[in-house]
C-alpha cells in the first residue's frame, strides 16, 4: 500500500455522508438553544457571551496569557483586544506586563470583575443545568466522550496542536 493510500479515507457512504451533515446541524441547533436560554441571565448582568467567557476563564484559571485567553475562548487576535478592552473600560480586568518577557501581557480580574462573576457564575451554571436537564448523568457523560472524540479527531485534521488538556 503506498503512503498517499493510507492517507486518504475510504469514500464515505451515502448514509454516513447524511449522518455527517445531521450531526453537525444537531450540535449548532443545540449550541444555539442553550445560548438562548443562558442570553438573556447575561445580558441582565450586561455581559455578552463573549465578555462572560473571558470573565469566567480568568476567574477559574487566574491570571492568562492574552494569547491563552484566545485560544481557550475561540477568538480571534482581534476580536480578544476588543473584548479586553472593553472588559478593562468597564473595571473588570486589566492587562498586566510581564516582568520576564515585555512582550507577554496577561489579563486578570479586577476585584469589581472578581465580584462581578462570583455574583453572576451560579445563575449560569443553574441554567445550564437546566437547559441539559433533559439528559441523564449517563447520556451527559457519554455525550461528553463522544465530543471530545469528535474535537480532538477534527483538531487532528486540521493540523491544530493537541495539548495534555483536550
């Protein structure tokens, strides 16, 4: 068998081409659902998703590596300064140089976002509860498997670093 054979995927089936495409419009229909149900706790606290994911992975992780923060939340370079600049306007977070390496900055909380996020994270969790409730332990732990699965095989593909916590 030559290397070009072994890397190439035998031809999908009708049915698994079918299964394919309805599994990925089953996962942006339930992403989209749980956003609306989580949306509106957010905007009350005058966060957006975006804004409440770099608050949260600053508040469970401590101080990140702006880079960090990109690439733990999905965001772009660009879309990540924005998000922190407006995040710091507000009092939330603040950058901090790094006193190694000046080309490093790190984002961390404020006292005011620290505050801001303890007040906000158990209402969020509450509704992501309940927009899972449908699920039992089981499936949700067997739904957790199969993602990651699915994350790290399509990682692989796209040539993306895998590292010891996916």
């Amino acid at each position: 068998m030559t290397a070009r054979a072994q890397q190439s995927p035998a031809p999908a089936s009708d049915a698994d081409r079918s299964a394919t495409l309805q599994l990925i419009i089953a996962l942006g229909r339930a992403l989209q659902a749980v956003e609306r149900v989580v949306g509106p706790h957010l905007v009350q606290h005058r966060l957006s998703l975006t804004e409440f994911a770099v608050l949260e992975v600053l508040y469970h992780k401590g101080a990140l590596r702006l880079g960090e923060i990109r690439d733990r939340i999905l965001l772009t370079g660009a879309s990540t300064t924005y998000v922190v600049k407006k995040l710091e306007e507000r009092g939330l977070m603040r950058r901090r140089a790094c006193a190694e390496d000046s080309r490093v900055v790190f984002g961390e909380l404020t006292a005011r976002g620290r505050a801001l996020i303890d007040h906000v994270f158990p209402g969020h969790v509450d509704l992501l509860q309940q927009a899972a409730g449908g699920l039992s332990l089981s499936q949700k732990r067997e739904a957790i498997r199969l993602l990651r699965m699915l994350s790290l095989h399509a990682r692989r593909g796209s040539g993306e670093a895998i590292t010891e916590e996916d």
